[in-house]
C-alpha cells in the first residue's frame, strides 16, 4: 500500500506550482529533489509539466516553466 502523501511535502508543493512560478526547498539536495519531481511526472496529471531545478548558496530552487 503507498504513503499517503503529505501536505507540506516536495512532491506536492511542486505538483501545485503555477507556470512561472518557483519554490525554494531548503534541507534537501538537488538530486533527491530531481529524483521527486522525476517520480511526479510519471503520475497522469503531472506528466506535461516542466521544471527547472538549480541550486543557490544550499537551497535548492524550482522553477515550473510549462
């Protein structure tokens, strides 16, 4: 049986991001932040989203572009 999801996860706060917009993910590194958001584009409603993900001084930035 999955996880429920939580409200306040990465997964979702990216999930929710309009286009143009971007969220800074702090405490987390940038390849475990690409890994969610590469599990995210699997699910139906996800999968036509793009993002952007770099790194500033330790925290780790999402862009959504499409």
């Amino acid at each position: 049986m999955p996880r429920k999801q939580e409200p306040n996860s990465v997964a979702t706060i990216v999930g929710l991001l309009l286009v143009g917009n971007d969220v800074n993910i702090e405490n987390k590194t940038l390849s475990s932040v690409s890994v969610m958001i590469s599990q995210l584009k699997r699910k139906e409603e996800h999968k036509d989203k793009k993002f952007k993900v770099k790194q500033v001084n330790g925290t780790v930035v999402v862009s959504r572009v499409i």
